[in-house]
C-alpha cells in the first residue's frame, strides 16, 4: 500500500513538472481519480517532497506546477513503457502510417539514450523480451499515404497560424492549386486534411495523397476560435460529412455482447432490451460509410432509421448481389 501511495505521488509530480501553466486542484483530482480533499493531501505531500513547487495565482483560482522539472532519477521509463512506444510504432508502421513510426522510434532512442549506463542494461532485456511476446494483427485495407514533408508543411502552418497552398489532384477541378485555412488532420483508413477555402466557412476534407507541392505561406490564417477538430470528427461516421441525421440501430441477441462493447460512434447510447436484443442510439452524418459498416454485421443489424439509410444499405445490397450473382466456373 505504501509503495502504491508512492507511485502515485510521483505520478502526480510528473504531471506538475510536465504541465507549463501549473494544474489546480481540481484538475488534479481528475487526473488522478480522487476527491479534492485527497488531492490537497497529495499536492502537500509533493510539495515536502520537492519543495521547488511554486503556486501561480490564476483567479479564482490557484495553479501549481514544478518549474524545474525532475531529476533523471524520477523520470526511468519503464520496460512495460518502452514497449508500449515501440508497439505503436510497429502498429504506425504495420498500417503504413511512416511518419508517426518515424516519430515515435525517434522519441524512443532519445528515451534509451537519456538512460544511464546501468539503467539500461537492465531495461533492455525485458523490452525486448515484452515486444517479442506481443505482436500487430494487421487487418485488411487500404494503407493510409502518409509523406513527413506533407505533415510536416501541414504541421507548420498549424502551429504559425499560416495559410496552406497545395496543387489538390481531386474534387471538381483536379490540378487547381488551393489557397485555405488549415483546421487540423483525420488520420485513418485514409487520411485527411480538414480546412476552409476562401470565404466559404464550412470545414471541407482533403485527402494527402492527392496534396502536391504543399507549403505554408507568409500569410496569416488563424482558424476559427470555435472551431473543435474532435467536434467536427465526431458529428460524422468516418469522415464522410453530410446533413446530421438520427440513427437507430438494432442488434440481435445472437450478437448482442458484441454490440454491448462496439463503438459505432463516439456519442452513442446503447440500451439492452428485455428480449436480449441491443438498441444503438446516435446523431451522425456520413450515411454511406455507416452502410458499408454495417454490411460486415449482416443479418445481426437492423437499421430502425432513418428510412434513406435502410434505403441506402438496400441499393448497396443489390449492387453487391448484381456483382455476384450468375458468377462462377
């Protein structure tokens, strides 16, 4: 208990010394799951132990954090840690995604060459030992294009709050070079780049591997103080957006643990009904991609509504079964 109490105040000292503006009480508390009570007994308790913590005032409130940092001898990466960043790594990589793997491989040689000498021959090891134990399912589909100089421009003109110009290789005019305001990047299956073009104020999506010659530009370009990238992700199933509709599926019993611990979207509700049967609640856009989603659950998913995506997913059945149909040596 007393080793746990410890790990715990060293997690939080980690979290003040990593934090630039200082965390209140109250994020503390959250951070680490207790009352506000508890949260003032372990901020004292860190700040006996490291008496460089400084309070900010932040009316009406206070902000702490630890200014200096910690000594090397509080910050040893574990062997469960490093592996955890060198399967992800292997995971960006597996799914093609190069220049988050590039990234995360850097920060782990930086991580091993921050070790002393003895720290990491007996880290070693065990990493290696944990990453040969543990290995990437790689699923079927596409491989998501992914240039560090498209990131990186993109990346660029995030940061200076610049405008973005690249020769776009899609939409309705193919080769006409774009001028927008950069919002932020989806990654997935494909990945995208989320901006508003001209006067327009909708965010529209772009996809990188049809980005050429991208750079940012000398020309301010701040994006709307609304605007959230996670908002705008999570108003659409995948990335396709389109007017917001009300969705209600139903799930049979035969795959109703399934559906119990699926996300089919971010704000879902999820009910389980007296007959074993599951209800799946949530507003979305992006009918077409919901359809190809569901066509993997088969008969175990019935679209209550809307009335245009059951339509949808009934001219998207036809089609596979024309396809198909009549085939055969």
């Amino acid at each position: 208990m007393r080793h746990d109490k410890a790990t715990r105040l060293l997690d939080l000292a980690r979290m003040l010394a990593g934090s630039s503006e200082g965390m209140t009480l109250d994020e503390m508390a959250r951070a680490m799951e207790v009352g506000r009570r508890t949260a003032e007994r372990m901020r004292d308790a860190v700040w006996a132990a490291f008496p460089q913590m400084e309070a900010i005032e932040d009316p009406p409130t206070k902000r702490f954090r630890i200014p200096s940092g910690l000594d090397s001898l509080f910050q040893t990466p574990t062997a469960e840690e490093l592996a955890a960043l060198r399967t992800a790594a292997d995971n960006y990589a597996a799914g093609g995604a190069e220049g988050r793997a590039a990234a995360l491989y850097a920060l782990e040689r930086k991580l091993l060459s921050a070790l002393r000498g003895a720290a990491r021959r007996k880290v070693a090891p065990d990493v290696e030992a944990l990453v040969q134990a543990e290995t990437i399912a790689v699923h079927p589909g596409p491989r998501p294009f992914e240039s560090e100089q498209v990131l990186t421009a993109i990346r660029t003109a995030v940061k200076g709050l610049q405008a973005l110009s690249f020769r776009y290789e899609g939409g309705s005019a193919p080769g006409r070079t774009r001028k927008v305001t950069p919002l932020g990047i989806l990654f997935g299956h494909s990945n995208y780049l989320v901006a508003t073009e001209g006067k327009d104020p909708r965010p529209r999506t772009f996809r990188l591997d049809r980005m050429q010659a991208v750079a940012a530009l000398d020309e301010p370009a701040p994006p709307p103080e609304d605007f959230s990238l996670q908002a705008f992700a999570d108003e659409s199933f995948g990335i396709y957006h389109g007017p917001i509709e009300d969705v209600v599926l139903r799930v049979g019993p035969a795959r109703a643990d399934d559906a119990l611990r699926w996300r089919f979207h971010p704000n879902q509700t999820v009910t389980q009904e007296p007959d074993g049967s599951v209800t799946v609640t949530f507003r979305a856009s992006g009918m077409l991609e919901l359809s190809w989603h569901l066509f993997t659950w088969g008969d175990a998913v019935e679209i209550v509504s809307p009335p245009g995506l059951r339509e949808m997913m009934v001219e998207e059945l036809r089609m596979a079964l024309k396809a198909h149909e009549g085939g055969g040596a």
